[in-house]
C-alpha cells in the first residue's frame, strides 16, 4: 500500500521545521496542542534544545477548548507569557488538532498583535507536511516582515541550514567555516539582530530547499541573486554507483561531490534530486539499482546493496551517532564499492 511505512518512522513534521527556523531569535513561540507534538519537538527534532532551552511552549490545549474554539484562552496565555519574557515576537504554531476543528490561526495572531503591540505571527501547521514546509513558511513570513530598506550590499546570508538537516552539530560550524565573508546564517547560529539585516547582504546561498523560497523573496524585494548547493569538495576515490537518500539540497549536494551518483529527496515533490518520494517499496526499487546507498540508518533494511551511514535528525531524531561527517566526501568514498 502506497505510503504505508512498516519499516521508516515518521519524519520531522511542519511544525517542527517552523519552530526551528525561529529557535534563535527571541521569539515566543506557542506550538497549539495538547503537548504530544511538543514534546515530540523538544526531544526529537531539535538537538539545541540539550544545549540551551529557548522559548518554545506547548499551549495545553484542552479537549473543550478544541470543540468550542475557546482562542481567548491561548491568546490570555500568550499575552501573561509576554510580560515576562519580552520576546521579539509572539508566533503560534499549529498541530494536527487545530487542523481539525479549523482554527484561524491568522486572526489568533492579529488579535494578539492588537492587544500587545508585538509583532505576531500564525502558521497553519498539521504534523502532516514536512519540515522543510514549515521552515520555509516561517523563513518567508520573518523575512518580509522584518527585513528593511536595504542600505548596503555586503557578505554572504546562508539560508535553509537546520540542525535537523544533519545528524552532527559540528556540520552547521563547519558549513558556516565554508564563507568567510558570512554575514548571517538562518537559522542555525543567528540571532534576531542578524535576521534583521539580511537584506543588507550581497549574495545569498541555499543549503536546503527550507530556504529556497525565502532566497526568492529576497531576490524580487532586494535584488539579491543567490545559489543552490552546498561546494562540497569533489571525491578522488573510484567506486560504483551511488543512491543519496536525504533532504534535496543536501542529497543533491553530496551527490555531485561523489560523482557516478544520484540523489533521493525525502520531503519534496521536485527540486534537484533526480527522485522524489518517500514510499518505501519506490525507495526500495530505486535502491536496488545502485551499488551503494548513503542514507540515515533506518534506511538499511529497504537497501540490498553496500550501505554507508549518514544519520539524519529529521529521519531517526538523533537517536544514531554519526561515524562520517556529511561534509567528509573523501571518508565517505572510502567506503564505497
């Protein structure tokens, strides 16, 4: 049966790429549930909250708040929240239930607006869509509203870079070690200063598809020209065919460094990998065809082939330490057939 998983677990959702993209940035951020989607955030999809917790809250919805549409409820609680924690902005992040009984998450966040006078957003988030969905709606949203005249055009502003993208914290330093001229990196090591003055930047960069519509709507407001991938070092190593299963820029990315390789983007329906999907019997007949395969452990039992280990958190939630480096195309090549 079409997208019936009996061996992969359910990927990172929306609301998790969402609350990611604002972790850093001083926001107040209220995931609309009854704290399983939370949860499921914190411990899974987001490996800086073990490092620093931010302000991400679960809004403790209530199974008659759900049937009655009781939104004076969580805008009383984000407004108290508020007062005490003087955030940059105030953003209300939905959740499957939510979807159900159709909350307007829109009008949540103008009255919240109206009443406090800080900036406030909604995102109409269901667990249903992929992370990168998520992300790439918050991205759009803080960038026109934040963003302001431009003033001068100077440095690089990486867009799309989230600990999920990996399963190695030091991947997001050694990425931002790639551009010596970084002005900003969203948003993965930015603060809400920063995320200010992107339209300021010279050039942009995509390193997933999350950034990819907001490196768009830089380029029609500002003018900015960007470019897609990550400038992976070029493999030396002779080997066989390689499968590159993962997020699209990332796998792509990978995929060119290797050389003799395709690419398998898990949560789009196009971009740059040559395949789309995450059905697991098309997973497994594409895999069949390729001598090796380079994805997150729990894609092991679909592959017959040699198989190299590259975890990802959006797949396995950082349940698996990394033993190569994304960025290390000549380790990863070593262990190719």
């Amino acid at each position: 049966m079409k997208d019936l998983y009996m061996t992969l677990p359910p990927f990172a959702p929306d609301y998790a790429g969402a609350c990611a993209v604002m972790y850093e940035l001083g926001g107040l951020v209220l995931i609309h549930d009854a704290s399983g989607c939370t949860v499921n955030y914190v411990s899974f999809d987001e490996p800086r909250w073990h490092e620093k917790a931010g302000m991400v809250y679960c809004s403790g919805l209530t199974e008659i708040d759900a049937v009655m549409g009781n939104d004076d409820v969580l805008i009383d609680k984000a407004m108290r929240a508020a007062e005490q924690l003087h955030p940059n902005f105030i953003a209300y992040v939905g959740s499957s239930v939510p979807m159900i009984v159709g909350t307007d998450f829109d009008g949540i966040a103008a009255e919240t607006e109206a009443r406090s006078g800080i900036p406030s957003f909604g995102f109409e988030c269901n667990g249903i869509r992929t992370y990168t969905e998520g992300a790439s709606a918050a991205f759009c949203a803080l960038l026109e509203r934040f963003c302001g005249e431009k003033t001068e055009s100077r440095g690089t502003v990486v867009l799309g870079l989230l600990p999920m993208d990996d399963g190695d914290r030091n991947t997001a330093k050694e990425i931002r070690k790639m551009f010596p001229d970084l002005r900003a990196c969203l948003c993965d090591g930015c603060d809400f200063e920063e995320l200010r003055t992107v339209q300021n930047t010279a050039e942009c960069v995509v390193v997933s598809a999350s950034g990819l519509k907001a490196a768009e709507v830089l380029k029609k407001r500002y003018g900015i020209p960007y470019r897609v991938g990550l400038p992976l070092p070029a493999c030396t190593h002779t080997h066989g065919s390689v499968l590159v299963i993962g997020e699209d820029v990332r796998a792509a990315s990978l995929a060119e460094a290797l050389g003799n390789a395709d690419a398998l983007d898990l949560f789009s329906a196009s971009g740059c990998a040559k395949f789309h999907t995450r059905d697991e019997d098309e997973i497994m007949a594409i895999a069949s065809g390729y001598d090796n395969v380079v994805a997150d452990p729990c894609f092991k039992p679909l592959v017959k082939g040699n198989f190299v280990s590259l975890p990802s958190v959006a797949v396995s939630g950082g349940v698996f330490a990394p033993t190569v480096s994304a960025l290390d195309t000549e380790a990863i090549c070593a262990l190719l057939v």
